[in-house]
C-alpha cells in the first residue's frame, strides 16, 4: 500500500507542478526512508518465524 502512496504524491507532484510552487522539504525525504524501511521489513522480516518461535518456547 505504500508503494500506492508513492505513486499518489508523484503523479501530484507532476499535475499541480505548473500552478503552484513546490519545494522538496524534509517530508518528503522521510516519506523515502519510510519507503526504503519498509521494503527492508517486507524482505527480510518473516512473521511465521516469529510466531513458530513463541510456540517453542
């Protein structure tokens, strides 16, 4: 879903370009590093491995 978000705020970003003025703050930047976070959990984060852990114990 947030690969959805990042697609909405750069088509946006493209349309609104010629009627206002817009400036890359540091919203954006941690928009990125919420993105880049993300993929790592999604890749290396398994929540069966979490789960089976527990059950062991």
């Amino acid at each position: 879903m947030a690969e959805v978000y990042l697609v909405a705020v750069l088509v946006s970003m493209i349309k609104l370009k010629s009627i206002s003025l817009m400036t890359v703050d540091i919203g954006l930047y941690l928009f990125f590093l919420f993105l880049f976070i993300f993929l790592l959990t999604v890749r290396f984060f398994n929540p069966h491995d979490v789960w089976h852990k527990e059950l062991i114990k």
